[in-house]
C-alpha cells in the first residue's frame, strides 16, 4: 500500500469504526418520491448507526440511481473514441467491435492510428509515440511498475480490508445492486488494476461490453494473463490502455462506470469524474470505491491547511471526505450521490441526470 494509502487506512481504522449509511440525498429535489424510494429511505435510516458486519452490506445498499435511470441500454459498439478530438475511431479491419480490436484502429476525423499489441489497445495520447513518454504523478507511476503490478493480486489488494474494504466478492455484490439499471449495457471498469473486477463483470454475464481501462501496461498485461488463467471468453471483454483524465469514449455513450479504489490515485479527481460524466449517457450510472477521510479532519484549520500543502506540493491528492466526493460529483454534473461506508472504505454511486 503506498504511504498515503497506509496513512489513510490507518487513520480510517481507529477515526471511522462506524458503519454508516446514509439516505440518498437529492440535489435536483425531484427524486426519492416512490415507494421504493421511501423503503430505501427507511431501510437506510434504519441502520445509519449501526455497527458494521460483513455480512449485513447487502442490505445497506440504497440505490439512490434507479429513479434516475433511463431504461435504454447500449448495444456494445462504436463508444471508442479518439482521445485526442474525441470522434470514433474505426478498425482497419470490417469486423465487429471486440474481433476488430485484435487490430490497429485510427480516427475517423484526424487519422492518428491506435496500437493493439494483441493485450491491450493502446489509446493514450502518446500511446505511439517514438520519444515521448509523459510522467504521472507517483500514485499513477507507482502501479506501472512490474514489480508492484504483479504484487497486487498477491497480497497488496487484500491488505485493504485493514481499511474496511469488505473484499472483492462483497464490493461486486454491492456494485451490482447500484449498476442495475444498466444491467445489458456498457461497463467500463475504470483503473482496474489487473481486472479483479473486470474478470466479475466478464464471468457475471450481466453486461454486453467489458471495458478493462488502466493506465498502467504492466496491470493490464497481468490482466490479460489472469484472463487467460482463467479461461474467460474475451467475446464480451476488451482491454484499453488509457488515462482516465482522457476517456477514449464518444459523448454521453457509454452505461455504467466503475472504479474500484482507485479515486485516490488519480492526478486529477475533478478531471477524472468530469471525464465519466462526460462519457456516461443519461441516466448512466457511476460507481465508485476509495479510502475516506473525514470525522474531525476536514475541521481541524491545520490539518486541512496541513493537507492542502502537501497536495500543492506532491500532485498526490489525500483522501477526501463524504462531503467533498459529493460535491465532486455534484460539480461534474453527477446527481443522486449516495454511498455505503465502513471504516475508512466508501461505496460512493451517482448517476448522469437526463
Ligand atoms: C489501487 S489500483 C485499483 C485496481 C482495481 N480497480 C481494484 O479495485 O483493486 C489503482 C489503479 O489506478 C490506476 N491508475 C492510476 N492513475 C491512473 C490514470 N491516470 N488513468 C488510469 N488509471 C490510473 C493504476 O494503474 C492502478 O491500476
């Protein structure tokens, strides 16, 4: 875990041994107003204080997104886009979209080609270039590494659960509940690592399109070795390189975003959540898990003035409190924010309004 990771657990461990789940919250004012609203109201209230178990998550999960959805779903084709004019991108080859991505692909608009190395379709802005290669902040540097992306599924990741992740079963049952409304569409899963999520989504069968998107080449060559390992059909999955500040999505194309505890590893989280509202269509769902930190922080002038700098000075963004996830998504144009938490863990979901 890297140091501000461990920080944040440890602190997380001993401020936050609450669970709490709050009522979805309504920025527009116009949901919460059916039945089912009102059980999920009354079911959250119910155990907002709580002690946490395990195995009580499930039904914690209020699905503040289901008023908000809309019912269409995508059909698994042409949501690639250039990341540099965001127009789509076509194979070189006539065939359909995950075959065709065994193969280069280009623009449509300015042409620039895009590389499949047979893992993975490279669609970072300098994903061909001969000289240039950009430098991220460490907590993105960091997961490039060989050593630490081979070291993630083996060991690194169960650490998290000193933080109050419930583990990756728990965390996809409670992500499914949010993604519903999308079930039969797009999903991207945003930052996977080495795909333990992506490999879920895959094996669940439940969406048209897996979309594995990491920055990191030795995450996603680890992925596609654990895809391989364990024999699943890349019919329905696809492997992208990319950054997550530069989605190679076209506009308001894509149904369901998730992002397992990698929020706080992004250089820019408002560029970031700005991207998936983008990419997310109307009623499009957004779901997320990060380390959190709040309680008596936020309001300590030091410590937040203590933080600021260390941001300033770093690019590496410390963990952030409920209040200002939420208003992260509020600021990218995300309604309907809720969450579930746990120690220092947090489930956070909202929805594209529209
Ligand atoms: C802690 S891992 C999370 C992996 C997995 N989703 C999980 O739930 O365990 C964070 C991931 O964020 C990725 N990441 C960091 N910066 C990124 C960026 N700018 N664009 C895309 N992915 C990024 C890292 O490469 C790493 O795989």
């Amino acid at each position: 875990m890297p140091m501000a990771a461990a920080l944040g657990a440890f602190a997380g461990t001993f401020l936050h041994r609450r669970c709490f789940l709050r009522p979805p919250r309504n920025p527009t004012g116009k949901t919460l107003r059916t039945a089912a609203a009102a059980a999920n109201r009354a079911a959250s209230s119910a155990v907002s204080t709580t002690e946490f178990a395990p195995n009580t998550l499930d039904a914690k999960v209020s699905n503040g997104t289901d008023q908000l959805a809309c019912p269409k779903v995508s059909n698994g084709t042409d949501q690639l886009a250039c990341p540099i004019c965001y127009h789509p991108l076509i194979s070189t080859r006539e065939e359909t979209l995950t075959s065709s991505l065994a193969t280069n692909m280009e623009c449509v608009t300015c042409k620039k080609a895009y590389v499949n190395n047979g893992q993975y379709l490279d669609l970072t802005i300098s994903g061909g270039s001969k000289e240039f290669d950009e430098t991220m902040p460490p907590s993105t540097e960091l997961f490039r590494t060989p050593l630490v992306s081979f070291l993630y599924e083996r060991g690194w990741r169960q650490n998290f659960v000193l933080g109050g992740f419930p583990g990756p079963e728990k965390e996809f049952e409670m992500a499914k509940e949010y993604l519903k409304p999308t079930v039969g569409g797009t999903v991207i899963d945003a930052s996977c690592g080495s795909g333990l999520f992506s490999r879920l989504f895959a094996k669940s069968g439940l969406f048209s399109l897996v979309v594995a998107l990491d920055f990191s080449e030795n995450m996603l060559q680890q992925c596609d070795e654990f895809i391989k390992k364990e024999d699943i059909s890349k019919e329905n999955l696809i492997l992208v390189r990319a950054d997550i500040s530069r989605l190679p999505f076209v506009t308001a194309s894509v149904d369901a975003v998730h992002a397992g505890a990698a929020l706080h590893c992004w250089p820019s989280p408002s560029a970031a959540v700005a991207e998936i509202s983008r990419v997310l269509r109307p009623g499009g769902v957004f779901v997320a898990t990060t380390f959190i930190l709040d309680g008596f922080y936020p309001a300590v002038p030091i410590l937040s003035a203590a933080r600021q700098v260390f941001t300033r000075a770093t690019s590496q963004h410390l963990y952030m409190s409920e209040g200002e996830l939420e208003d992260l998504c509020r600021a990218c144009g995300l309604v309907g924010f809720t969450c579930v938490r746990n120690g220092s863990f947090v489930m956070l979901s909202a929805t594209k309004p529209g």
